[in-house]
C-alpha cells in the first residue's frame, strides 16, 4: 500500500528554503544550514530526493558547483599589494571576505512557485 505524500504547512517553507540555500552557499555545510533553517539534515536530504530536478535541488547543486569567496590568503596578498601601490601603513583592517553569491533568482521563483500553488488551491469556506 503506498503512502499518500503530504506537503506540511510548517515544513520547508520557502523563507526556510531560502534559509537553508544561503547558507549553504556561504558555509557549503548541510547540517549548518538545516541549522540555520530550523530543519533536520535528513529532511533536507529528503526534500531535494523528492523532486532532484526542481529548483531547490538546482539551487542547492549550484552553492556546492559556484567557487568560494577567496582564500584569507588571497585577500592577505591583495590587500598587501594593494596597500603597497596606495603608499598607505601596512597595518590596516582586512574586511571579511565576501559573501557566497545571492540567490536572489532561486527567491523570485520560489516565491512565485509559492504563489500559483497557493492561487490554485480551491477556497475553504
């Protein structure tokens, strides 16, 4: 007997997939970002085995496939170069290095995804 699949009302929600996507462009850590999305790990396994050609499990290839902001190294020796052709004093504060790229795209979707699902359910009175 097969098992009728249900979506929850309080499971992944697109503000916590859009959590979870973020995070794990930024940290490239499932059980960061489950964390960060207030789910399991599993579940998170599990909702990109359920559609593995949907936009979330896309979206999650694309933050592991995407190159990470660079190395401390990286911006130690830009920054040092950067310095040197400026003439400034060498100690000056290195910024953090930048953020994974945005996902902004994977947001308008789902939030548009969220939208026709919600515009095609019938009313209940």
């Amino acid at each position: 007997m097969e098992r009728a699949s249900r979506i929850r009302s309080d499971g992944w929600t697109v503000e916590r997939q859009i959590a979870f996507l973020e995070m794990l462009a930024r940290t490239r850590s499932v059980t960061a970002a489950s964390r960060a999305a207030g789910m399991s790990r599993e579940s998170a396994y599990r909702l990109r085995a359920r559609d593995p050609h949907g936009l979330f499990a896309a979206a999650w290839a694309r933050a592991f496939a995407s190159r990470p902001g660079p190395t401390r190294a990286e911006i130690d020796e830009g920054h040092r170069l950067a310095i040197a052709a400026a003439g400034l004093p060498e100690r000056i504060a290195i910024p953090p290095s930048r953020a994974a790229p945005s996902i902004s795209r994977f947001s308008q979707l789902a939030r548009e995804q969220a939208a026709r699902t919600a515009d095609s359910r019938p009313s209940v009175e």
